[in-house]
C-alpha cells in the first residue's frame, strides 16, 4: 500500500516536473546552464593544453 503511494507520487512529481521544464524556456535555461559552463570550462582547458600552458 506505502509502495503504491511512493511509486505514484513519485511519477506524478516527474511528470509535473516534465511539463514545467517542456512549458518553461526559463526554467530549461536555468537547469542546463552548469552544463553549458562545464562545456566551456572543458574548452578553454584544452586550448590552455594546446598552447602548451599548465594548471
């Protein structure tokens, strides 16, 4: 019965999490932009390593 609860609360907060991220441009930005500054912090390592500069 508690797993029942468990299993579908936890469906109906993904969904609703889904749907705000496919409604919400804002909130997509927000939720991507560490990956976004992974990604250029990856980048500028390896052009910091091509000019032959160390950390």
């Amino acid at each position: 019965m508690i797993e029942n609860l468990i299993v579908f609360s936890a469906l109906g907060f993904a969904a609703i999490f889904f749907l705000a991220w496919l409604l919400s441009p804002r909130l997509r930005m927000w939720l991507e932009k560490p990956k976004h500054r992974f990604q250029a912090d990856v980048q500028d390592y390896e052009q910091m390593l091509k000019r032959g500069g160390r950390r």
